[in-house]
C-alpha cells in the first residue's frame, strides 16, 4: 500500500511505526525473531518500522504480544486506525462549499452527550448567532476561494446548533476572554452575539467559563479544540482538521480542558466579562 499523499499523514504513520520499533529493541529482540515470533517474512517487519507498510490490527497485536507489550496495543490500534483521517485537508473537506462541512458533523452532535469545548479564536458554533455565523464564513470562503454557499452553509449551521436546546446533551465550554473582543463583523454583529452568550449562559444544559486577560494561568493559550463524549477530538489548524480518537490522545485533552477550565471564571463574574465587552463596542 503506497503512502498516502498528505504529508501529516505520512508523518503519524512514521510515528507509529517509531513507537513499535522502540517496542522491539525495548524487548531485545531483532526483526528477524520478531518475525519468527509473529509468523511472517523478517521483510515485514522491515516494511512495518519503516513506515512501508502501514500495519493491520492483527499485526499490532502480534507485534506487541511478541515483544511483552500487549498493554500498548489498543493504544497503537487506535492511532493506527486513525490515521488516514487524522489529517484532512480543509480544501478537500470544503472544495463543494461549506455548507456540506457544516452537515457532515450532524449526526456527531446528535450523539454526542457530553461536550467539551475551547475556544481561543472564535466564538463556538454552538453558540454563534447566523449574523456572527455570516460573517465568519464569508471570511473563510473568501480567504480558501471555496463555492459562494455561505446562506446554505449558516441554515446548516444553525440546524446542527439546535443540540444545544435540544436532547440530553451538556455542554461545559470555556472561552479566552480575546474571544469576546474580536470583531467578527460590525459592531451590531458582535453586539447580538454577546446578548446571545447572556441568555445562553442561563441554559441549564450549559457551562460556560471566560479565562480573563488578567488570569493567573496554569496552562498557557492554545489551539481551538472539542472533545466528543471523552471518546473523540477535533482540534483545527489554519490547513487541517484533526480528529484524534487514540485514548491517550483524548486523555492529554481532557487534561488541558481541565487544566484550563481552573482559570475561568463563571457564573456572575463571567457574564461581567461578556457585558464588559459589550459596553468596549462603543468605544
């Protein structure tokens, strides 16, 4: 099987095939006993620890089961599996357009029971307003040149939005108080989406938390990040979009949500944050 054409792609299969190497030398063994030990041609392995070959589950089994290591093998599986969807590039995701992007999450809301979400960037699409929504999508089709869909792709937004009054789902979010001061559209723009954060925040089914400028921090700013059910992550850069679904992976998430949810403050001292920048619109 030829390496896949995505560059990041390559590079999760050469960090798979390094952590089953360091399984191997860590057993003491060579490859050519690791294949006897697993049954197949020393060639394999060859294939494997150089990122050749991607390898199947049953391998990883093998692999690890003959080198004493059977623990790290749902580890290994999972980041295996994940691979080909670790990194997909965001022009192939919107080269239709992006109301197809916005649908394709659908059912994941749906499912989803617990979120966890991070924002550093943009206001969450859980809780945007279709003006906010408008006016970051535009910018994003401008900026890729992506297919003029961008009233379907807000109608869409919105339809997945609706998790949030809808269904037993629970949201615990937590925003970088820049949030709340980048002008994405004009000021009547912001101004309805901060009133929207407000009434929001009164949702029983929401926990919404604003890191102040002025916060004295354990974890530093970091990417925009969600974490599905303890289960799933997808974490975007500006060329792709991660979704990461390894248990050790999702665990190191959890822990910075964690870790960031200790500088926020809620409930009263939160919505002071959002009013305060209301009020910096006028200014």
């Amino acid at each position: 099987m030829s390496a896949h054409p995505s560059s990041s792609v390559q590079q999760a299969r050469e960090a798979i095939a390094a952590r089953l190497r360091d399984i191997r030398l860590d057993a003491g063994l060579t490859k050519r006993e690791l294949a006897a030990r697993c049954s197949w041609h020393e060639s394999k392995s060859s294939r494997i620890e150089n990122a050749r070959t991607p390898p199947s589950d049953a391998d990883i089994r093998a692999w690890c089961a003959a080198c004493g290591a059977a623990d790290q093998a749902t580890d290994l599986i999972a980041a295996n599996r994940q691979t080909e969807a670790m990194y997909v590039e965001w022009r192939r995701l919107q080269r239709t357009g992006l109301r197809r992007l916005q649908e394709s999450g659908a059912s994941l809301y749906q499912r989803t029971r617990h979120f966890r979400v991070y924002c550093s960037d943009v206001v969450p699409g859980f809780l945007q307003t279709p003006g906010y929504a408008t006016a970051l999508l535009e910018s994003i089709a401008a900026f890729r040149g992506t297919p003029d869909d961008v009233n379907e792709a807000v109608a869409a937004r919105m339809r997945r939005n609706s998790v949030i009054r809808k269904g037993a789902h629970r949201f615990a979010i937590v925003l970088e108080e820049s949030v709340l001061r980048y002008r994405i559209g004009g000021a009547d723009t912001m101004a309805a989406q901060l009133g929207h954060l407000l009434s929001t925040m009164a949702l029983p089914s929401v926990s919404l938390g604003v890191i102040p400028f002025r916060a004295e921090r354990t974890l530093w700013p970091m990417a925009t990040f969600t974490v599905f059910d303890d289960q799933r992550v997808h974490a975007d850069s500006l060329d792709a979009a991660a979704t990461l679904t390894e248990p050790g992976q999702v665990d190191l998430y959890v822990r910075a949500f964690h870790g960031l949810s200790q500088s926020a403050v809620y409930g009263a001292a939160a919505r002071t944050r959002v009013t305060h920048a209301l009020a910096a619109l006028d200014e």
